[in-house]
C-alpha cells in the first residue's frame, strides 16, 4: 500500500517530525499532488515544480514562520503554500474567493512579503534582517530566493550591493533555472552558465567580490545535499549565497522539454502532460497577438521600426519580429527601466521604437517615462499590454493604474483602442511620425473580430489623433466609454428597456481629449455616464469632470470604473461584475437610469 505523507503534513512543524530519508517521498508527493491540482484548475505550473526540494529543505531545515522566507517571483510558492495549513484550500488557487497565487501578508503568517513582480526579495529580506538587528534578534534566519532570471534585474543588484557592506543575517539562494517565462538573457546568464559549466575561474567570482559568502553551485534537486548545505549555512553569520541549479517543470517530462509552454499551461492531462487544447476555430485573436503581428508587418515595410520588451517576447508577442528580424527586435530581460531608457536612446537617433510591455510592469519605469521620454518629448510608442483587469493572476497584476498615472505626465499621448482593428490602426498611425510620446492600452485576452486577420490584417487606416467617435445615437443619456470596456456598453445598450434614449461615445484618445465633442455632449445631455475598466481616481471619468468643471456644465455625471481599493483575483467576468461594469450591471443601469 502506498504511503501517504503528505496529508498529514499541515504545516512545516508536522514535516520536522518526519526523518530525513523521508523527504524524498514527500517531494514526489507533493510534485503529484501541485500536477493534479493545476492540471484541473490551471495556475503556474513549471517554477512550482523546480522547487520542490528546496521548498521541503528550506521548511524542514529553517524555523518556519519565526524564521523569515521571502520567495521572488512569487509563482515558484505553490509547494510552499501547500507545506504551510494551505493544502486543502489549494484547489481555491486563483479562484475568487480562493486563495492567492502568490505569496500574500494578508493570507498567512508564512508568507512574509507579497511578492507578484519579480526582483524584491533581496531587499525585503535585507530590510528584515536589519530590523531583527536593531531589535536585538541575532540568531533569525532571513531568506530570499530568488528565481526565474530575476536576479538580472537592477533592484536585485541593488539588494546585493548594500546587503554586501552589512552584518545582516541575511541568506540570498540563486534558483538557477536559465529561464524566467521565455529563456533568460544577457551577459550574467552567460557568467552563470560558465560557472555551472566549472569554465569560471573561482576567484572570479563575482558574488564573492560583493562581500557575499558564496557556496554552489549545487544541484536543487539533491535534498539530502541541500539539507546539508543549509545546515551549515545557517550557523554562519552575515551575507551568505547559495547558487542552486535546478531544471523548470521537474518531474513532468513535458513540462521539462517545453518549459515556456508549461509556465502556465492551462488545463492538462495530469497523468500524460498533454495539454487539453481549446478550439480555437473562429475565435477572434489576442490582442497581443494583433500586436506582434503588425508590428512585424510594419518593420517589413519601415527599417526603423525597432520592437524591445522587458522579457516578455511570448506574452507580448514581439517573439514573431524577434523570430523574423532579431537585429531589430530586443528581450533584455526583467529590466523595466531600463528598457525604457533604451527606447528613449534610440528615439533620440530617429528610430522608432515600439517597447512593449505589461501595464502593471511600465510602473516600475514610472521615473524613466518622465524623465527620459516625456520631458525630451520623445516619440516612444509604449505598447501597454494586460490594461485593465487581467483575471486570475489578482491584484498585483491588474492594470487599472496607468490612465491616471500616465494622465498626470504633460506630453504624452494615451490610447485605448475599442477592438483589434483600431489597435492596428493606432499602431500603423504611430509609426508615420508622432512629435510626442505615445502609450497604447489594450487588454490580455482575445478581441471581438472574429476574422480579423482575414479581412483587415494589412488594411491601415491613419488615425487622427484626439478624436472621439459617436458609435450610437440617443436623445437622453450619453455614455463615454473608453476602450474595450466600450463593447460592454454596446452588448447591454442593446439588452437595456429603451435603448433609443442612450447615446454611445467612443473616446479612445484620453489624452488629448476631444473636447469639441464634449462641447456637444454637456450641451445637449443632461445625464452623462463614464465607464473605464482603470480606476475611477484619476482616470478617464475624471478627465471628464475636469472639463466640465473648467466649462462650467454642471451636468450630471456618473463615473463607472475600478473603486478605490485593490481588486483581488477572479475571472475578468467576475471582477467586472464586483466593480459593477460587466453586461449585465449595465443593462441594469441603463434600464433604471434612462426612464
């Protein structure tokens, strides 16, 4: 009869109990056990099972919860949050109302740092381990593990180089896995690769240069080697890094061979690995994929058309150009800033760059979008993908924030096309020459042409920049709508009571605003509704009231969009529905507010 260790481990005390030739059984268990889940309800699945032996060692050889383990970036934690009172809640995972996929303060005591983004770790557990001194605490353990090409990031560096100067008690593990979602870049994955190779001289070690003391590389799959190698660390005082080695999706050969495709596969069959494929068969595209394929259609035709983005080349689809034209066509890895700046330079030389990149992520940019592109008043064109609710992956993902905080920069330009076909318009429009910067929002997931490809891929229509569109007359209320949250409104305008009353207005261009259509609008509605799928504050709603106060219409008007708290993780129906503009919320609306 197969032993079942796993259930009754229901936090890290219980697994102290166990002996330690029985990890080994724990590990396959819990690699199981991660697979069936996830299989069925979908989530991250290849850094989790990377982990595996690590997360059982670090809880089996550190004091867990007193002793403080950050995880960076928060998706390797699903082993951890199942070793920690969370396994019979993990099948919740990115669900509403469920659990986290990610490491969440709120969620558990384990769970020391909330961490989405990656590249905080290091700093988060150097800030603790000073704190513990100061309170006179020497002998906690504090814990960063850092993952998934993380470390090339600047905020990492920055993290090593001050804990490098400090006493702290500070343990920094490296999860060297050569691969964040899409295979990781640069010049230190070639260092790291050279010392995992033994071709790196070791006393050219460049982690010892920074004060640390440096142990590795070692395999993070030998639990009895890690074990052992954590046992001694933890008796050693001050900056301390371990270098581990450790292959994405161990344990499930497809996860192992494709690791991109198995970051976050969808649902799968948990007992072959073969992922359970949708059709796809008269869908419309993704709008990243709208994207990556105009773009690669516009740099054919334009030779100074240059793609970047901040290692996102499958989830943005920049992979077609980088694929086709890789001179033209750059991943430089998890270094928002400076992917930013290196659009800014090359801007500067007439070339015109497309740097596409996550809307939540351009916030860790926020100063070199100022500073470097909206003060020079250089004509970047920021591609802003996963705009607006994004869905499972929860709070620290959504990209409700960048209308009010790209509203606020005097210069730019802000975009938000309703459907595939204005997107690529935009994106043809861009490249004919702007004298500003420009920033494109559209949303993850699929659009709402059906053949889009077929009938207007190729077929570019230039924009005029500021204008607003009536899509729909009425004669009583009028709803100004931006982007794709616009299709909602036509959907339920459609459904509502008395649909001749309600006018429709598309203002993709929130900045600068039409404001000769809003002249018209305040003066002949009374009743005014505003809908965004950003936050309420700041955003598009408000430039609307902006205007009004400034032309003295006192007209009534009701700002529809993302309250003023953080949403949590769901599907985007559902989160829609929480902020009260999904379908049916505003059939509901427009039922009651148009008698």
């Amino acid at each position: 009869m197969k032993s079942n260790l796993l259930s009754d481990i229901h936090n890290p005390a219980d697994l102290r109990l166990l002996k330690e030739d029985q990890l080994i059984e724990v590990a396959q268990e819990l690699r199981d056990f991660i697979i069936d889940v996830v299989s069925v309800k979908e989530g991250h699945l290849g850094s989790s099972l990377g982990v595996i032996e690590l997360t059982i060692a670090l809880h089996y050889v550190f004091n867990t919860p007193e002793d403080l383990l950050v995880w960076d970036v928060g998706h390797q934690a699903y082993g951890h949050k199942i070793l920690t009172e969370r396994r019979e809640n993990f099948h919740t995972n990115r669900q509403i109302d469920g659990i986290s996929g990610f490491p969440k303060r709120s969620e558990s005591i384990y769970d020391t740092f909330g961490v989405g983004h990656s590249s905080t770790s290091i700093s988060a557990a150097l800030g603790m381990a000073i704190a513990s001194q100061l309170k006179g605490d020497f002998n906690k353990q504090h814990i960063a593990v850092i993952g998934d090409a993380s470390i090339a990031s600047g905020m990492a560096f920055e993290g090593l180089n001050h804990a490098g100067v400090t006493d702290a008690n500070v343990l920094v593990i490296l999860n060297d896995n050569a691969i964040g979602i899409d295979p990781s870049v640069g010049a230190l994955k070639k260092y790291l690769t050279a010392v995992k190779n033994g071709k790196n001289p070791r006393q050219n070690n460049m982690i010892k240069s920074l004060n640390f003391d440096y142990s590795g590389p070692i395999d993070g799959h030998d639990l009895p080697a890690l074990i052992k190698e954590l046992n001694r660390l933890k008796k050693i005082k001050g900056p301390k890094f371990l270098h581990i080695v450790t292959t994405k999706g161990k344990g499930l050969q497809q996860a192992e061979e494709n690791q991109v495709k198995y970051h976050a596969p969808g649902k799968f069959d948990a007992s072959t690995g073969e992922i359970i494929l949708k059709s796809e068969e008269n869908l419309p595209p993704k709008f990243q994929d709208v994207f990556g394929l105009t773009i690669l259609d516009l740099a054919r035709k334009n030779e100074k058309i240059i793609g970047i983005t901040p290692a996102m080349p499958s989830g943005s689809s920049l992979k077609f150009m980088m694929d086709e034209i890789p001179e033209r066509a750059f991943d430089v890895g998890i270094a928002e800033q400076h992917a930013v700046t290196l659009a800014a330079g090359m801007a500067t030389q007439g070339m015109i760059v497309y740097c596409t990149i996550y809307s939540t992520f351009l916030q860790r940019a926020y100063d070199q979008l100022i500073h470097d592109v909206a003060l020079q008043d250089l004509p970047v064109i920021f591609c802003l993908d996963r705009a607006g609710l994004v869905g499972e992956d929860g709070a620290t993902h959504h990209g409700v924030f960048d209308i009010a905080y790209l509203r606020a920069i005097p210069n730019m330009i802000i975009y938000a096309p309703i459907n595939e076909i204005a997107l690529q318009n935009i994106l043809y429009t861009a490249q004919l020459g702007l004298n500003h910067p420009i920033a494109i929002r559209y949303p993850r997931g699929r659009g709402v042409v059906p053949n889009w490809e077929v009938e207007n891929f190729g077929h570019y229509e230039n924009i005029i920049i500021g204008q607003a569109n009536l899509l729909k007359s009425g004669t009583k209320t009028a709803v100004l709508s931006t982007g794709t949250i616009g299709n909602n409104v036509t959907l339920a305008i459609n459904e509502s009571t008395n649909p001749e009353t309600i006018a429709h207005y598309d203002f993709p261009f929130i900045k600068p605003m039409d404001t000769n259509q809003l002249q018209a609008i305040f003066s002949k509605f009374d009743n005014i509704i505003t809908i965004e799928d950003g936050t309420v504050n700041g955003g598009f709603g408000s430039a609307i009231l902006e205007f009004a106060a400034s032309h003295n219409f006192n007209n009534k008007v009701t700002l529809l969009g993302i309250p003023d708290m953080f949403i949590e993780h769901g599907t985007v129906n559902q989160l829609q529905q929480l902020c009260k503009i999904d379908v049916k919320s505003l059939i509901n609306l427009f039922s009651t507010d148009t008698k």
